[in-house]
C-alpha cells in the first residue's frame, strides 16, 4: 500500500493511570495505547501491579482498586512489549509530561533510555482553540461532544485523544495538522502554558525572572548569570521534583530584567522578592521584626545584653549593635547557644531570673563558670560575652553617605545598607537619590556586606548628595 505525502508518521495515542503524581515514588497501575499508522489501527492495554500501596483517593478516581492488579504483571515484565509498541511513534499524551515523564522513569530504573518524540494535546488544544477557556480533557470532551466510554481508565482516555486528533483534522486539515505537529514535537519539557518562542526570548544574561500564574500573580522570581539555561533548568528538572512540577503546571506566562552582572541580580532578586511576595519562594522573611543585642554595665560592673527592638532599631547607624534576628525568640536562641559554649551564667545574661548570693541553675550542672557567685572575675565575663559576640557586629554604615557599586554598565546605588536601585546613567542616579529612604532589609544588607568586603571594594564611589534634589 502506498502513503501519499499527508499521511502522518505513526501515531502512539498515550494514557497512564499512576498511584500518584511522583515520578520517584509513585507507580503506573495501567496503560492503555491505540497506534495509528496510515488507515490501520490497533489497540494495546494492560493493567500492570504497582507493587505499592494505591491511595484511596486514587482508587475512587480511576476505579482501580489493588485487587485487580496483584495478579497482573509488574511493569518490568511488560516493559520490552510496550517499548516495541511506542518505537518509532510520536508519543501523543494530554499533559505529555505526565505521562511520558513517568514512563521514562520507569524505564530508566530498568536502565533503559526512553526518548521518543512527544506531542502534548494540551498544546495542540491551546494552538488551534486559543478561543477556549480550559484545555484540560473534561473541558475537550464537552466542547467537541467526544464519545466516553471509560473516563479515567487509560484505554479509555487515550481513545478519547485519538477522536480528539480526528475533531482537529477536520478543523484544519492533514497538511496543516503535520505541519502543526512537527512544530509541537520535541519541546517535551516545556509546560503546557509555554510555548519554545517565549523561552527564546529570554536572554542568556544575568538578572531576574519571574514566573506568573492565572492573573498575572507572581507564583516564583530567581535569579541567574545566565537566565534563559536556568529558566529552562526548572523545567527539566520538573520532571522530577514535586516544586517544580508543581511550578510548571500552574505557570501562564514569564517576565525577566536584565541586569549587568550577578550582584545586580541578588540585589534585585531579594528587593522583588520583598515586595511581590510570590506564593513560591521561601525565603519570604520581611525584616520588620528585626531586632538586636546592645550590652551595657550594670552597677555591678557586669556587661548585660538588653534587646533593641525594631522600632529602636537604625541597623548601621548605631554602634555595639550585635546580631540582627529575624525575631526576638531568634535573637534569644542565639543567646542561650553563646551561653552554653562559652559557659557563660544565664543568670547574668538576663535569660533566668537572678537571685543575689545564689548561684544560677548552670552552675549548678556545671554549665556556668561561676561569675554569678564570684566563683570567677566578672571582667573575664564580660571579655568572653564581648568576644562572642564580636563575630556578630552589626556592621555601622563606612561611607559618609550614599554610594554606587560599579558593575559592567550599571551603578547598584547603596545608603547605610539600603539598596536604593539600579542606574546607567546621571539621570537615573539623580531619581534614585531623590527616592528618599529605602526600607533596611537583612538579606541585602548580608549580600552588600560581602560585596563591599569583597571582590567590589574598588568598584566603589561615593555620591554626593545632590544639589538639585537637597539644597
């Protein structure tokens, strides 16, 4: 029989119902295959014994309860037959990743490399019926009134993407179709809201990128020296880790800034951050509840720390500053971890209750030198806590005022440790510095420390401050 040049390549109409959404963990329960190859079609199906545990919530999904599929064989003994079947065909599959993600992990515990090309009818769905809110298959079946027969089994579902292909043939015919899955095919790792040409906008440079969900809410920002390489990392890896699949099936869209180098981008990955607040990074720790130790004598000539709280609080300003927490309970741990290592009285410190002439609690367990009953010099007491906490010095501001850090074209504009923005030229410097003061935040403040004692120490200038916006 001859194929005129319209006919498709061979077609692999996928679907794998799973005990779970973790390529790692979870197992297929069932596969179910129809091949298409010219006129001819066949059909292949099997349930396969996970070997596992089936979540009841799963079970009540797809109807397949663990007694079906203990006497069925385990996915190694089947694995050589569904290979033969799936070789040389274009993988189709709703949400591809999926399916394909799971079985390439399945194969690879049998040291097998599986690599077809992959055709996501999610995509095909949002190429040809842009007009359509949703494109997942309940959505395709009530749209083009598909015929069900077993919804949620996986012969059933893959029949429905077999008619589902025929509904899109008849919109735009075989030619346009091949074309349409040729340019579909071999971007397997992209999520199903992205499409290659976006990826390939986004510049291989340093800066930020942000990924957006359903209206426009920022769900993730990072950072990298080569932005486009990481963006794509997510979602390699995405086949893999829980995060990250998670990402990639709730992004819809990517937004990036370029900056010149890689502490532009920290400084501006931390300050979007901050104020975006996206719903998955974890570092959403907003510094306004920082506080930190001062010490001071007491008429007894010791030295005790006493708690400066936010509201006191002029991080850089002040000196004998020690610290900076995220929260007073923080602050304290700290506290209590110096005590026990340089056995220091807890008493004396402020952390328990002191009662004159007696010895604190951890003198008592040995825990305490003893200078809360002048067992041992209150100086050599007060010389141990200031050693300690020396490590912890809150660094005061070393510039008499604003300053620029040079890096390729940008100026990152600093005052006492507040990143005031980015600038590449007179003009934008003047409008950063008429900005007023910028919020001390503890993570930018560690990042231009580093900086600043770094590889940036003579990338440095000081700015005066304007005429024009101070007279």
């Amino acid at each position: 029989m001859h194929h005129d040049h319209h006919d498709y390549p061979d077609l692999a109409f996928v679907d794998i119902e799973t005990t779970g959404s973790n390529f790692d963990r979870d197992r297929i329960t069932e596969i179910g295959i129809k091949l298409v190859s010219g006129d001819h079609q066949e059909t292949w199906e099997s349930l396969i014994n996970p070997g596992t545990f089936i979540p009841q919530n799963i079970q009540a999904l797809t109807g397949i309860r663990p007694e079906m599929v203990q006497h069925q064989p385990p996915f190694d003994e089947l694995a050589r037959q569904i290979l033969e079947k799936l070789e040389g065909k274009i993988f189709i599959a709703h949400n591809a990743r999926f399916d394909y993600g799971f079985l390439k992990a399945s194969f690879k515990r049998l040291g097998i490399d599986f690599k077809p090309k992959v055709l996501c009818t999610v995509k095909l769905s949002r190429l040809l019926f842009p007009g359509q809110p949703r494109h997942n298959l309940d959505t395709i079946i009530h749209t083009h009134g598909l015929k069900v027969s077993a919804r949620h089994r996986a012969l059933g579902d893959a029949d429905l993407l077999l008619q589902f292909w025929k509904v899109c043939e008849a919109k735009v015919g075989k030619t346009q179709l091949s074309a349409t899955l040729n340019q579909l095919i071999g971007h397997s790792s992209l999520p199903p809201n992205i499409d290659k040409a976006m990826i390939d906008e986004i510049p291989e440079k340093p800066g930020c990128y942000i990924f957006y969900g359903e209206n426009k809410a920022p769900i993730y920002i990072g950072k990298s020296i080569a932005m486009r390489s990481r963006v794509m990392g997510h979602f390699q890896s995405a086949l893999t880790q829980r995060k990250e699949m998670k990402l990639s099936m709730q992004i819809r869209d990517i937004d990036w800034i370029e900056t010149s180098g890689e502490l532009g981008a920290l400084l501006l990955e931390s300050k979007l951050i901050k104020e975006r607040m996206p719903s998955m990074n974890i570092k959403l720790r907003r510094s306004k509840d920082l506080c930190a130790w001062k010490v001071e004598f007491n008429e007894g000539g010791a030295l005790v720390p006493t708690l400066v709280n936010h509201c006191d609080l002029l991080p850089g300003l002040q000196d004998d500053l020690f610290g900076l927490f995220y929260s007073k309970r923080e602050a304290n741990t700290y506290l209590k971890a110096i005590a026990k290592k340089y056995r220091l009285c807890e008493a004396l410190l402020g952390l328990e209750k002191r009662t004159e002439g007696k010895s604190c609690f951890g003198y008592q367990i040995k825990q305490c030198g003893g200078a809360c009953i002048g067992q041992s010099p209150i100086s050599l007491h007060n010389l141990q806590l200031k050693t300690a906490l020396e490590l912890f010095r809150v660094q005061v501001w070393p510039y008499q005022g604003p300053i620029a850090i040079k890096e390729g074209e940008q100026m990152h504009v600093v005052d006492r440790w507040c990143y005031l923005g980015s600038a590449i030229n007179e003009g934008e410097l003047e409008e950063l510095m008429g900005l007023g003061d910028a919020e001390f935040d503890l993570d930018i403040y560690k990042i231009l420390k580093k900086a600043i004692q770094g590889s940036f120490k003579s990338q440095i200038l000081p700015l005066r401050k304007f005429s024009a916006t101070n007279p």
